[in-house]
C-alpha cells in the first residue's frame, strides 16, 4: 500500500487488524528452511556479528527485539510482537517522499540451542505486501571457532505494483539487506 504521508499508529493498527485472517500471498509457505521454490528471485546475505556466547546472546537478544530493522527508513510495526508463528506486523518505509505500508506473519521459529546453536524466524507476505514470498533472519554460533553470524535468506517475486517499478523494489530490497546487517552489528557491538 502506497501513501502520501507517514501512517498514523491508529492506521497501521487497523492495517495490521486487516491483515490477521489474511492467508499468506504465496502457496510455499515454509520453503524457506529448505532453500527457496522455483520461480523466486534468491537473496542470501550473511556477516560476522562477533565471537563468542556473549556475542550470540546479544544477537539472539536482538532478532527476539526485531533489530534488524533499525534504520531510520523503516518502521516495524511493532517491534514488542512476539517473536512466535501467527504474529503479524507492518513494515513501513519511507522513500522518494512517499510511505509504503507492508504486511507479514511469522511462519516458523528457529530455536536450536544444540551445536550449530541458532536463533530466528522467517516471516511470509501476506495480500498487502508489495512483493511475494518469505524471508528468514537468523544468528548462528559456529561451533568450530565461536563466530557469530547474521544471516538472512529471502525468496520474493514482485506483487502486482512492485512490478510497475521491479528495478526499484530490488534496489530497496538490497538496501534493506545492507541496513540490517549494519542494524545487528551495531546492536551487537554497543550493547
């Protein structure tokens, strides 16, 4: 949903409300622990957050407080959801002087406190998202020399509007990636 201004918290509340009994924009839902379905556009980024079990403690601290989106572009609506499947949020961006407003549940927890120990979700598109398909955020302790890892993995293909405007929404997508690596790494570093 695009916007001339910023969206009022009453707004986004109703927006979100909207969007609970919304079922997901694309039948995969899920494929993103295994790789991603055919027919997807594939981003993988990864970053070291850090070494050590204080290191992944903080990182974990961080996606359990949504973190990764931590950048004055965007907004996520509300960063005090339960990280837990079935939780909805908005994301709000804003960009060449107008708002979007986007909506996504939570399809899966990561929670794998054995060796590789990882942390995360992924959350799916729901109808009123301008792109289709699910994004994975996880942190991870490498057993072998104690490195902490951020990594997202998202599979997408634009909506009806981003295909309007397809080399747009990929150049945010990317800058998306590289603000939430930064948003981790700072988290990390200066909690």
């Amino acid at each position: 949903m695009i916007l001339a201004s910023k969206p009022s918290r009453a707004s986004i509340d109703a927006f979100i409300a909207a969007q609970q009994n919304q079922k997901f924009s694309y039948p995969e839902t899920g494929a993103s622990r295994e790789g991603a379905p055919r027919g997807y556009t594939v981003d993988h980024n990864r970053i070291q957050l850090g070494v050590g079990a204080g290191a992944y403690e903080k990182a974990k601290r961080a996606v359990q407080q949504w973190k990764m989106f931590d950048m004055p572009w965007i907004n996520l609506c509300w960063s005090d959801t339960p990280i837990e499947p079935g939780a909805t949020v908005a994301v709000v961006a804003s960009h060449l002087g107008f708002w979007s407003i986007n909506a996504a549940r939570i399809v899966y927890v990561v929670d794998q406190p054995t060796t590789p120990q990882k942390f995360g979700f992924a959350y799916g598109t729901l109808p009123d998202h301008s792109e289709i398909g699910e994004e994975r955020f996880t942190v991870e302790l490498n057993p072998d020399d104690q490195t902490v890892w951020y990594e997202i993995h998202a599979f997408s293909r634009p909506g009806k509007l981003a295909r309007l405007g397809y080399p747009f929404a990929r150049m945010l997508q990317k800058r998306f990636a590289r603000d939430s690596k930064l948003a981790m790494q700072r988290f990390v570093a200066g909690s």
